[in-house]
C-alpha cells in the first residue's frame, strides 16, 4: 500500500477528481470557459494532468527515499501550485455563481433577490481568478527556475563607481535576506578605494528569478561623492547581469 509524502513540498492535489475544475457543471463551465481562452484551458488540463503523475510519484516509497528526486519533484509541484490553485477557486466560485443564477430563476421572489445583490462581486471575484490565472501562466516559466547567477560589474566614474556597484551589489543581498531567498556569495573583487569592481552571487529561492530578471542592464547614479571638495555631481554607472543557473558557479 502506497504511504503518502510528508515533504513540505507536498501538495494537496491527489488526483484528477481532487482537481475542482475537472468535475463542474456545465453551468460553471460555461463561467470558466468565458473567461479562459481555449489554448489556456488546455494548458491548465495538461498542469493538472501532469500534477497527478508527480503526486503518484511522491506516494511512492522509493521516491519517498530520493531526497533529491522527491525534492525536485515536489519542487515542480509548487510551480504547477501557482496555477492550479487558483483555478481551483475558480472552479469553487463559477460554482457558486451558478447556482446563484438557479436562485434568480427559481420563482422564489426572496431567495431570488438574495442572489441578484451577490450576483456582482461573485461575478468579479471570477474575473479577478482568471486574470490571476493568465498572469501566473505567463510567469509560469520563470517560476521553474530554481536559482540564477547575479554579477555586478563597476561602470564608468572610477572610484565612485566601484562604491555605487557595492552598494548595488549589497542591496540585492538585501532584498534577498527580506525575501528569504538564498543568496551566496561566489566571488568579489574590491575597489582601490572601497566598494566593489565584481562580484558574482547565486540566488535561490520561490519566486527570486521571475522577481529579478530584468535587472539586468546599466544602472546609473548621479551624486556628490563624499571626496568632492568643490560640490559638483559625479555620474557613476554599474552593469547587472541575470543569468539562470543550470549548475553550481565556482570562482574563477
């Protein structure tokens, strides 16, 4: 007999049934599909499908004993989570507004009346769903990224700019310890005059590529440095790059 996971990981989808949206009335399906596009409708069938082959998986003694694989495993799960859940609730609230519409159409002058003023934040409670829906499908491939490689490089303005990439460098180790992401220190090359010339981190953690992705790029400040004797405004410029990491990054 099949012993069930207690990874953290672990979900609570079993099965295709256990997944609301596979077994609504045709009522609520109509709600859902009005909402959903076909070609994501489909997307979510396959999410769905594909979470009850990893939960069979992760039920599985041998799997169970796989710190690695079940890790992974439950890993992709909380990827597929971010989709599915919320479809789940869609499904929860199409069925509901549903039946509210049995209400308004059962002659029964109160109970009608009742539902018509629950009608409109029902009604935009399924919007608000779907528009979750689309947004997390489109993010969805991001999600699975595990964890990239940040480098921060000094730009142009000497000194100044060596300090302005430390202090960019430092705030991205920041945010991830508010985040809670992992983030390790791979490699760092300081300045003459403090700061930083390099530095390469790898970051892991829920959620941190799809946050940080576009960071990529120049970043400008425009300051009086501390050793300005006359006031005047330096430009210094730092260079991020964002990079998945498929493997383990080594110093150089």
């Amino acid at each position: 007999m099949a012993r069930a996971s207690h990874h953290p990981y672990h979900l609570r989808f079993r099965s295709v049934s256990a997944h609301p949206a596979n077994s609504v009335s045709p009522a609520a399906r109509a709600t859902i599909d009005a909402l959903l596009p076909e070609n994501l409708r489909r997307i979510l069938a396959a999410q769905a499908a594909e979470d009850d082959g990893l939960a069979a998986q992760l039920e599985d003694v041998a799997v169970a004993a796989d710190h690695r694989k079940s890790t992974a495993l439950s890993r992709r799960r909380a990827v597929l989570a971010r989709t599915l859940e919320p479809h789940a609730d869609l499904a929860r609230a199409a069925t509901e507004f549903a039946g509210l519409d049995e209400l308004i159409a059962s002659g029964d002058a109160e109970m009608a009346a009742l539902a018509k003023t629950e009608r409109p934040a029902l009604d935009a409670r399924c919007r608000e769903l779907a528009q979750h829906i689309v947004k997390a499908l489109v993010t969805s491939d991001e999600a699975a990224i595990p964890s990239f490689v940040l480098e921060v490089r000094m730009g142009v303005g000497g000194d100044e700019a060596a300090l302005w990439a430390g202090e960019v460098f430092e705030m991205y180790r920041a945010y991830a310890a508010r985040r809670g992401w992992r983030f390790e220190v791979v490699e760092t090359k300081p300045g003459d005059a403090g700061g930083l010339t390099h530095a390469i981190a790898t970051v892991e953690g829920a959620g941190a590529f799809a946050a940080l992705q576009f960071e990529g790029g120049t970043h400008q400040v425009k300051r009086v440095p501390a050793t300005e004797a006359q006031g005047r405004i330096h430009t210094s410029t730092a260079t991020v790059a964002v990079m998945p990491a498929q493997r383990r990054v080594e110093p150089r």
